[in-house]
C-alpha cells in the first residue's frame, strides 16, 4: 500500500500573526489541515471511510527565513464502517485545488472565531481584520501533492530521516568568521547549484530562534486511524480488511541499527575523527529546567 505527501502551507500574509501568536496559529494550523484531510476521506466520492495519517510540522526555509507548512503523510486508503479497506479511485488521493480551498476556508473560519473572543489582539481593529482577509482570499493557498511514498518501510524511512530535523544542522554551516554566519542553502532551481548565504551573527541568532516551537508543542501528531485514543482497535480492524498478519512484536534490531539504516550514519562513531566510537559510562542525573518548575497559562 502506498502512502501519499502532501504539504500545507501558510501564506506569508500570516508572518505577523505567527510572530506574536505562535501556539494558536499552528494549533490552528494542525486543526485546518487534520479536517480538511478527515472531510476528503470520509467523503463517498474520493474513500468513504476513515483515513490514517500523521502531520508533521516546520516552519523554516533553507536560508531560514519563516516558512510554516505541516507535512502529511497519509494512507493510500481508508477504513469504511462497515469495516472493509477503501483505495483511491483515481491514480490520487484527493484533487489538491480542492483541498486548498476546504483548507483556506477551515483555518480563516478558526481566526474568525479566535478573533471573537479575543485571542488575536493585533487584528482586533474592524480595519486590520478586514485587510488582513482580504490578503489572504488575494491568492490560492498552497497545498501541494509530492510523489507518493512507497511502503511502511519507506515511511519510517522518511519519519527517521525527516521529522526530527532543526531548522539548520551543523553540516550546512560553511564558516563562522568576523561576527558572520556562511551557511549552504539547496540547489538553485534555475542553475541547479547549491548556493551560500551568509548573515551576521545577530542575523543568524535572530532566525534561528524564529523556529523555536512553544514550550511543550507537539510538531508531530497522529490522526484518524492512527490516533492515540483508538489506534490498537482500529488498526487491528484495518488489518484484518487489508488481509495482512499482526505484527511481530518482537524486537528484531537495536535502535542504534534502526537509526543508521535510516539515516546511513553510525550514531556511535565519534563526530572528530570518525573512527574511534563512544562508550556509554553511565546515565546522566535528570536535571529539572528552572522554568519547568512554574507551570503558568500556555503562552499565545
């Protein structure tokens, strides 16, 4: 069974809000994208039934500029009540133009109702609101449809390789010299070389920290079949439609072979001389973060 990728993204016309709201536009944002998906699979006319699939969120691009978008990867299917196993109809899983607009319609109608109650406190003027709609009906919302990924195996590859990166890993760091960060971005799409971008210290630090979710937020999430409250039920009821055995639970490789297959690096081998591998002498003390110990209001 296939499983399918598609992005969610942002208009830039949200920089402002995400800026000074954070935890409510991407709560917002998972909530959109989560419907519209649920609302597509449960329809007669593309599944029928209950769809399986995971969101997955960023927020940056490659010079690390604000970017927010969620990923999805979903089944290539949904389970119906009456519990037999639904594929596309169609080589695609839903009509992404569709889907935009369901999405642009979802996540407006939850700033709408943010806003009523008072969570949005810089577009609270009639005047702000109203232009700040109008630029987001301006253009189309991006929702973009990757080629589909392969099997489960190909799934965790992209789940081990993928979900867990930061904004910017060491390896893309070229130099840091005269107050200045050098960083490599991806290849151009016009030369198709790679370029590099260099910033200021404070420049660098200040995008950086753009990234930086809210204390606590969960950037990945399970939905559908796959949710935490029902998922050893329904993905029980989901194997038995699909006519495939229950998993082995048994572990058949360590974490440290799981994570190089994945990866293609040795987790254990020393970042220095790449040779010599680290041994493990004893567990570090849990330390509590000074901060952890005043659990006030989550923050907006």
């Amino acid at each position: 069974m296939p499983y399918f990728h598609l992005v969610f993204t942002l208009p830039h016309a949200l920089h402002g809000l995400v800026a000074g709201h954070p935890r409510r536009i991407y709560e917002a944002l998972f909530a959109a994208a989560s419907a519209t998906l649920t609302e597509f699979a449960a329809n007669p006319r593309h599944l029928g039934g209950e769809a399986a699939f995971t969101l997955v969120l960023h927020t940056w691009k490659q010079d690390l500029g604000r970017h927010v978008h969620v990923h999805a990867l979903v089944a290539g299917g949904a389970l119906t009540a009456a519990r037999k196993w639904v594929s596309p109809k169609r080589g695609f899983l839903f009509p992404v133009k569709a889907l935009s607009r369901v999405f642009r319609g979802k996540f407006v109608a939850a700033l709408t109702e943010q806003r009523a109650v008072g969570h949005l406190p810089t577009v609270a003027p009639e005047g702000d609101w109203q232009r700040l709609k109008a630029a987001l009906y301006a253009h189309e919302w991006v929702v973009y449809a990757k080629e589909p990924l392969g099997g489960p195996e190909h799934v965790l590859e992209y789940l081990g390789r993928y979900t867990h990166r930061v904004a910017i890993s060491n390896e893309r760091i070229v130099a840091i010299d005269r107050g200045a960060v050098a960083f490599r971005v991806r290849a151009d799409a016009t030369t198709g070389k790679k370029r590099t971008v260099r910033l200021s210290g404070g420049e660098f630090i200040n995008r950086f920290l753009l990234h930086v979710l809210p204390l606590g937020f969960k950037r990945i999430r399970h939905y559908g079949l796959l949710a935490p409250a029902h998922k050893t039920k329904h993905l029980a009821l989901a194997r038995i439609a699909l006519n495939v055995p229950a998993p082995d639970l048994a572990v058949i490789e360590s974490v440290e072979t799981f994570m190089q297959r994945v990866t293609m690096i040795e987790w254990g081998a020393c970042t220095h001389c790449g040779k010599g591998h680290f041994v493990l002498t004893g567990p570090l003390a849990r330390v509590r973060a000074p901060w952890a110990a005043s659990r006030g209001p989550p923050s907006a």
